[in-house]
C-alpha cells in the first residue's frame, strides 16, 4: 500500500524491487495536485518506466539512472520530470529503489540523450561533476527523508605532473582512464563515481549500512588502484590519497562535504593516517572552523622585519610576515597554517586582510616614517589568481592614502611561474601601475634567471642559503659575487637576505649589496617595536 510522506519538500517515490510504489513524497503530491491517478494500478510505468528489468540491471551497472518523463495529474495536466533511480540495501539484506524527480518542464524525453551526454566526462567515461553535484542533492534529500547516511570519498591520484611531465598527457589520460576503472572496480554497486576535475575523483555512497564502511572502501580503492600500469616499456606505480566524510555528521551538503573530506585527504597525502574513522578529517574540521574564526577576530596580524640600506645604515622599508596570534597568546608563523589555508581556499582572504592592517599601521604612524619608506608583501599563488585581486588592493590602498609605488610585492619562483600568472599576465597589470617586483628566495630554482626575463623585477632577493658560510666558504662568496655583478649590470635593487652577524654584513658591504635583511637587525615584531628599534636612531646600532 502507497505511503504519502509528509512534512518535507522534496519530490520522490520510493518503489519496491518488484517495482510498485511503496511511498511518494507530499512535494510530489502538492506538485501534482494528489496522488496520481495511475497510481491505483500500483505498477512502476506511471513513472516512466517501461522495462523494470532493465532499469535495475542498469541501476545495478553503473550505480543509478536517469531519464525524462511527463507525468499527469489527476486534473489532467502535464509536468516534465527528470527520473534520477538508484538503489538502497537495508540491513535485513533487501533492497528498495529511490526516485528523485527533478521538475523540468523545458525537457522532453527525445532530449535524454543530449541530456545525459552533458553528465558524463568524455575522457573516463565516469560521472561529472554537474551530474554529482545533482546526484549528491538527490542523495542527501533522500537520507533527510529516510533517516540514512550519505558518503563521500575525495581522491586525488599522486605525483600526477610528473607522470605527465615525464611521459606527456597522452599517457596521462590513460594512466586517469585505468585508474577511473580501477576505482569502479573497487567500490560498490550502489556507489556513484565522478571525475571531479583533473586528477581528482569523487565517490558518492549512498545509504551507509555500518560505520567503517567509508574507511573499508578508501582502502580497497587503494589496493585496487595501486596496480602497476605498463606503458610500452615503461611502468607506473600509481597511487592515490583518500579523504571521506558523511552526511549528515560532516556536513549538510556536497560543498561542506567535500571540504570535510579534502581535510582528510590532505593529511592522507602528507602520509599521516587517514583511513581509520573520521579522527584527521574532524580534527582537520576543527582547525578550518578556528582558521575561519582567526579571520573573523582579526588574529592574523602582520609582524615586521626591517630592510636596511648599506650605504646610509638606515631602515628604508619593511617587510610584512603573516603571524596568528591565538587567543592564548601562541604564536604561530605560516608555516604552520599556510598549507591548509591554501588547501581551503582561505589564503586570499589572509593575505588581504595582512595588506589592510599595512596600511592602517601606515596611516598611523605616517609622520614617523622617514621618506621613502616601502613595504614588501607576499601574496599568494591563490591571490594572484583572483581576477579581483588588482583592483582591490588599488582599492584598499586608496582608502588609507598610499601609493603603489610604497609597495613592493616578493614573488618566489614557483608563484612566478604559476600558468595563470603568466597567461594572464598579472605581474605586468600589477607593474604598470607602479608596484615594485621583488623576486624572493633567488637563485634557489631552475628557473630563477628565465624569469629575469619574463618579468619586470624591481628587486633580487638573494637567498640565505648563499649567506649562511660566505665568511668560510669562497664558493658561496663566489655566488653572491656573481649575483650582485649581475643585479648593477640589469640595474636591478639588490637585497641580502639571512644577515646575522656583523662579519657577514661587512662581507656583503664590501661585495656591493644595496640593501640587508636578517635577524642581526631584529626580528620580526610588531611594527611600534620596529619604529622605537631603527626610527631616528644612529646608523649601525646593531653593529
């Protein structure tokens, strides 16, 4: 006998194996002004199904179905419904059958074809991610109503650019189309797998019966996908990290979800343990929410590192570094929040709101400052990719009455050479309204001269790693000598990082330095400290 659920919007029936109605949702009803009359004969054709054979078959093959259908109310009118099926085991070992209709009146059943094609990823053959993304509200509309849990899986294949770096991308899609198999190979029937984008799957678990089911599937998926791959004489070790979490407990959408389960992979990649309950994702949530609440509180704050000019001995900039300063008063440096904030999405808002606090440090002590005066700042690769990113910090400069030409913006080799910095040119927009380039950590990376001519640099910083043995090592002496021959030769602004003693700044004064930067000036601190340390005082006080 047909059950009508009540109490909730969304619209779907659920059926019996043998394909008769069991229950349809009161959102369906209202839309279809009652229960519809066909529905007195019980069978499953009142929604457009002609072969219930078939359509569990196919279920049962690639995880759901989909299909469009009008279905006709009592009063005689006509609504177009996208079907999504899938299947629910119960404990007990059976198995009932989940109908999402989507109302789309704009679609006909001709168009299913060109519909379907739109969901699915040419390459793999898997889900896309449009078809998760509806799969997954289906999902979660339907363990609201039916008080079961949902899965989600977030896999990202390891070491995927060198594989194509190596071999080229069109073993790289092979290696993606074998491991896609591998994926479906290893999970089960009811599961939906998508390729979510680049190297990253996603997997959608539909009515979890036990809870270490997640954590037995990452694994499998491990085993399975960790087959080697021969590529004529070649072979591939491939690998995968695996993040989960569950609905409702994780997250009360795919978004949230999603971002649980990235914690958690993250870790995974990192080679921590990931596959034993929620335990890395839940802490991983724990510290997105505190990272979140650090925003919001204004807890990440700039501390200042003074860059001295050799020839006057006086402080003629700053550089800002990002601290997190908790409630407890700890301290942390960015290397302990940076990766995660990246991984989040998070670091752009970070890095804005270290160039807002420049900038009201600047209008508060403007009169103090001597002429001239600049500041480094970092942005990220993630800030840079911001089409807004330019205008909104003209923008936050403007309001505090700075210039771009006070700011020079440090840029390691690898933001540098982000695809999207140089396809978009963004150095250049951010060069031609006056800010300083300053190329940060140089001489580190294969490509630290190409970029010389790639872009318009201010400013070479020159790595420490050269500095830490110039007093004993003549090779280093030899490298800072080359490097500093070659910034007067392009007319570029030299700064040598990692000063802290007063041997090594005599060695770099008589190399030709322009500019020093290291801890034998003062650490980072905060910027009052810095003015009262170098602000009006005698060159040299550190000497």
């Amino acid at each position: 006998m047909t059950r009508a659920h009540a109490g909730n919007d969304a619209c779907f029936a659920v059926l019996s194996a043998q394909g008769e109605v069991l229950e349809i949702s009161s959102g369906l009803q209202r839309l279809l002004g009652g229960i519809p009359a066909q529905e007195q004969s019980g069978p499953s054709q009142i929604f457009g199904i002609d072969d219930w054979h078939a359509t569990k078959a196919r279920i049962a093959k690639t995880g759901n179905a989909a299909w469009d259908v009008w279905l006709v109310n009592e009063a005689g009118g006509r609504t177009g419904f996208r079907m999504i099926g899938y299947a629910i085991n119960h404990q007990d070992q059976s198995r009932t059958y989940f109908l999402f209709c989507l109302p789309r009146p704009d679609f006909t059943a001709e168009r299913d074809t060109l519909v379907m094609s739109a969901y699915v990823d040419p390459l793999t053959g898997l889900f896309n991610r449009r078809y998760l993304e509806e799969a997954a509200k289906d999902a979660i509309a339907a363990s609201a109503a039916l008080a079961s849990q949902v899965g989600i899986l977030v896999l990202d294949l390891n070491d995927f650019k060198r594989i194509n770096d190596t071999f080229g991308h069109g073993v790289g899609d092979r290696v993606l189309s074998r491991v896609a198999t591998a994926i479906v190979d290893a999970v089960p029937l009811d599961c939906i797998v998508s390729r979510y984008g680049g190297d990253e799957f996603v997997i959608l678990c539909q009515d979890l019966s036990y809870p270490g089911e997640l954590a037995q599937i990452a694994e499998a998926v491990k085993r399975e996908v960790s087959a080697p791959i021969t590529i004529g004489k070649d072979q591939i070790m491939p690998s995968v990290s695996v993040g989960y979490a569950r609905y409702p407990d994780n997250g009360c959408n795919l978004t949230a979800l999603i971002d649980f389960a990235d914690l958690a992979m993250f870790q995974d990649k990192r080679g921590e343990e990931a596959a034993e309950g929620l335990r890395p994702a839940v802490e991983g949530h724990a510290m997105q929410q505190a990272l979140v609440d650090a925003i919001n509180n204004q807890e990440f704050v700039p501390y200042f590192q003074p860059v001295i000019d050799l020839v006057t001995g006086q402080m003629i900039g700053v550089e800002a570094l990002c601290r997190w300063i908790k409630p407890d008063g700890t301290i942390l440096t960015p290397m302990n929040f940076i990766p995660l904030a990246e991984r989040l999405k998070l670091i752009g808002t970070i890095d804005h709101t270290i160039l807002q606090a420049v900038c009201a440090l600047h209008a508060r002590y403007r009169s103090e400052l001597p002429e001239g005066f600049r500041y480094h700042v970092n942005f990220s690769a993630a800030s840079f990719s911001d089409p807004e990113r330019l205008d909104r910090t003209l923008d936050c400069l403007d309001t505090f009455g700075l210039r771009p030409q006070q700011f020079l913006i440090e840029l390691t080799e690898t933001v540098a050479l982000a695809p999207d910095m140089l396809e978009g040119q963004v150095i250049e927009r951010f060069h031609a309204h006056g800010f300083g380039i300053a190329l940060d950590d140089f001489g580190t990376g294969f490509s630290s001269m190409s970029l010389l001519k790639e872009i318009p640099v201010s400013q070479i910083k020159i790595d420490r790693s050269f500095i830490m043995d110039i007093n004993v090592s003549a090779r280093s002496r030899g490298i800072v000598t080359g490097l500093l021959g070659l910034c007067r030769a392009l007319g570029i602004e030299s700064v040598v990082e990692g000063v802290e003693d007063a041997e090594t700044l005599d060695v770099i004064s008589d190399l030709g330095a322009d500019c020093a930067q290291g801890y034998l000036f003062g650490q980072p601190a905060p910027f009052a400290d810095v003015l009262t340390r170098h602000v009006g005082q005698r060159p040299h006080l550190w000497a």
